[in-house]
C-alpha cells in the first residue's frame, strides 16, 4: 500500500472510527470464543446466530492450492459463521459480556486491566470467526461458474487463502496480552492488504463483461439474467463488510479513546453531520467534473442521533448525492439554473426505522433500467473511465472517496444496499422518467438486528 493511501486511511480513521471504550462491567467470567458477543439468553436471537456452510458434504479441490492447505480452507469451511448485530459489538466493546469468557475458559485475569480483557476477549473470538468466513469466502469463490476464470478473481481468492492460512497457524487460544498485540499486528496487516479487494472485484467483473460481450450478440439483456452471478457478487461483498467491521472494530478498539464512540460505532451519530460532508464531497465531485453543482436542502430530524458506524452512512450518502448531482446536471445541462435537490430526515419514537430520502429532478432512470441498477455487471460510465479505473494499480485501490470519478464501475449503488442490509436496514429508487429519481435508505434504530451472512 503507497505512502499517500495509507496516510489517508488513518486520517480516515482517526478523524471518524477510532473509539472510545467504555468499560461499564468489570466482571470478568465467559465462553468459547464463538459466543462472547452474545447477549443474555432472553434476547439471543435477535443478537446472534449461527450460518450452516454450503459445501458442507463435499471435500473441494482448489487450482493451485497444496493437498495441506486444502484441508485447513475444508475443515473452517465446515464450522457455521456466527452473526453477530451492531449492539453486541457495542456492548462487548463495554466489557459487557467479559463475564461469558474468563470464567469457562479458567483464564487469570488478575494481571490484566479492564481494557486488556476486553482486547483479549474479541481477538479469541476473531481467532476462530475470521478463518471459517474466509474459508468460506474462498469456497465460493472457487465455485462460481465463469466469473472464477477472471485473472482479478483468482488474485482474490489467492489473497484470501493467504489470510486463513496466516490465521489458522497462530495461536489457537490467546490468553495473555502478548498475543493479544501479536494477534492485531496479523489482522492489521490482513486489513491493509485487503483494503483494495473491492477494486479488485469490480476489476473482475469488468474483465466478465468483456469476455461475455465477445461471447454473446447482445451482452446486456445477458447480464441482466445473470441471476447466479449476481447473487454471488452480492453474497461475497455483504460477507466482505461483516469481516471488515469486524476486524475494524478490534482494531479501533485498541487505539485511544474517543467520546461517544465504541470501536467503529458512534452512539450518537447524526444523519444531518454526516450528509452535511457528504454533501461538500459530492459537491467537489461535480464541481470538478461539470464546473459547478446543484444545490442541496436538508429538512426533517436535524437533531437526530442514534448508534450507527458513520463511515457505512457516509458511503451511502455519497454514493446517492453523487448520482443525484450527476443526472441533475447532464439532464438540465452544464450552464441552467439547476434544481435543488432534497433531502428529508425522518424518525419517531416509534418508528423502527431512521429513513433518508434524497429527491432529484435529474431525469429520472428508464424503468427497462431499474433492475440493472442493482446489478454489478451494469454501468454508465464512459468505457474510457472503467478503463482508467480497472487500469489503477492494486496497492493504490482504496473503497471509496472524492478522488474517484462521479461514475465508475458499476458497483457503487448495489454496495451502498449491502452497506444498508447489514445492520438490517434497506435501499430502495423509486424513479419517474422525464422528471427525476427519489432514493430511500432505511437504517434500523435499535441496532438489534444480526449480520444476515450468507451461508
């Protein structure tokens, strides 16, 4: 990873994920791994639960992998991931659930602090959870027809084998804080290198698009039908965040304390102060493409707080106000008095739901179009720009920012419904041809959905 990219993940980081750890129980007693994030029995299900694997009758074989560590990606694939919800990340990240891990697993806690508890407490349970998502990650990756062949894709998998293999060698139990910093000297160097997977996969699928425009007369009625393709890509970058969050949260975790925060997640963040940069970004965005850009108008719950990761509703900002900008100036053109665009906040004590709506007057989206919108095979950049973007070297591919082009490889939206699902909240367009196009994102108030991880 480059000087200036890695600079800039920090900056990232320290500016909007780096936490705050409250400790709120010092009671220190727990279970295996695999259950340290779940909450009291009454409220289980909704915290967490367990995914059976797919291949879980069958000994897979993998294209240049050794018979040994074909057995390591086998033998993790086998075990069930475990799905954890945003408040058991909060509330383990509190030392809430200490009392579940030190005590079954007869562990001395007596030469260690609070903090160093809970650190050892979430890498054990990232010791065993990481290398069975990977593996599973991995198993998929080898199964999928056709889009397996793309030189990106075999690259990726090839990144994940090396990851499970480095976690499945290291201690199988971390008991004191030794491990512990040894442990997240691994998974930060797994973080950093996997920073460029989502460039990587989207390198992919147009290295697919290609090979199925030379193999088929008409390409994109073909993509379109492409359910198998699709569902994969979806399944593979929704279990993409899980890992990220997880591992970004333990990362977050260890370092200096930031009010408000624990790990990754704000227990207050604001829907206003996070639009409110979107907007700047998007705005430079446009700016530096068409020389000016629309304006925007918030209304609604300005004042609304409610735990969330910033960094996820950021994205999802983003990616919408970009889009809206966009359409707005191309359907009215580069020198008109643009209208603005709307966005509208909207909660209630009783909604189960926080709801964002974006309103543009961009023109609206072809209703033959609507379901390509979701797809990853589908864009409507210029070939020159996917061209530019697939062009870019691995270790200077990042997920997202204002550096990138307003329209690039197609995954932006599909992403930002990922980013939605995974705490239990939704994406949907609504559109209008001829007038314009309103976005809706739902995220889930109480935090108290689990990970929906596909098996």
């Amino acid at each position: 990873m480059s000087a200036i990219v890695l600079r800039h993940l920090r900056r990232q980081m320290r500016r909007e994920l780096f936490p705050r750890m409250a400790i709120r129980s010092m009671s220190v007693l727990s279970p295996h791994p695999s259950t340290i994030l779940a909450p009291p029995a009454a409220a289980h299900e909704r915290y967490i639960s367990y995914t059976a694997p797919r291949f879980s009758s069958q000994f897979m074989e993998y294209d240049g992998v050794s018979e040994s560590v074909s057995k390591i990606i086998n033998e993790h694939a086998l075990q069930p991931q475990t799905s954890v919800s945003l408040q058991a990340l909060m509330r383990t990240g509190r030392g809430e659930f200490l009392h579940k891990h030190f005590d079954e697993e007869k562990i001395d806690i007596s030469p260690h602090t609070a903090t160093e508890l809970v650190l050892i407490q979430v890498a054990s349970f990232l010791r065993r959870e990481l290398p069975i998502r990977l593996a599973h990650r991995v198993q998929d990756l080898e199964g999928v027809p056709l889009v397996k062949e793309m030189s990106s894709v075999k690259q990726v998998k090839e990144l994940y084998i090396k990851s499970l293999v480095e976690l499945a060698e290291f201690d199988e139990n971390i008991t004191t804080a030794e491990q512990e910093q040894a442990f997240s000297k691994l998974v930060e160097n797994i973080y950093e290198r996997h920073s460029g997977v989502l460039v990587q996969m989207a390198r992919g699928a147009y290295e697919y698009r290609n090979r199925i425009a030379r193999d088929q007369t008409n390409p994109r009625d073909t993509f379109a039908k492409m359910e198998e393709t699709h569902a994969f890509l979806d399944r593979f970058y929704l279990c993409r965040i899980g890992i990220r969050v997880l591992i970004g949260q333990y990362l977050a975790l260890r370092q200096p304390p930031v009010d408000n925060y624990v790990g990754v997640i704000c227990s207050v963040t604001s829907p206003y102060e996070i639009v409110k940069r979107a907007i700047d970004d998007a705005a430079f965005m446009c700016t530096r493409k068409y020389g000016d850009a629309p304006e925007v108008i918030m209304s609604g719950r300005l004042d609304l707080t409610f735990p969330y990761v910033p960094t996820h509703l950021h994205y999802i900002m983003l990616e919408l106000l970009k889009n809206s900008m966009r359409a707005t100036v191309e359907w009215h053109g580069v020198d008109a008095d643009f209208p603005p665009i709307k966005v509208i906040i909207a909660d209630g004590n009783d909604n189960e739901d926080v709801v964002i709506k974006v309103s543009d007057e961009g023109g609206g989206i072809p209703r033959s179009n609507m379901k390509k919108i979701w797809s990853y095979l589908f864009t409507t950049a210029d070939p020159s720009i996917q061209e530019g973007m697939v062009g870019v070297q691995s270790n200077e591919a990042v997920d997202h920012g204002i550096h990138s082009p307003l329209a690039g490889l197609g995954y932006g939206l599909p992403i930002s419904r990922s980013y939605c699902r995974y705490f239990g909240g939704d994406l949907s367009i609504m559109s209008m041809e001829g007038f314009g196009t309103d976005c809706f994102v739902y995220l889930a108030r109480l935090g108290n959905t689990r990970e929906p991880i596909p098996v």
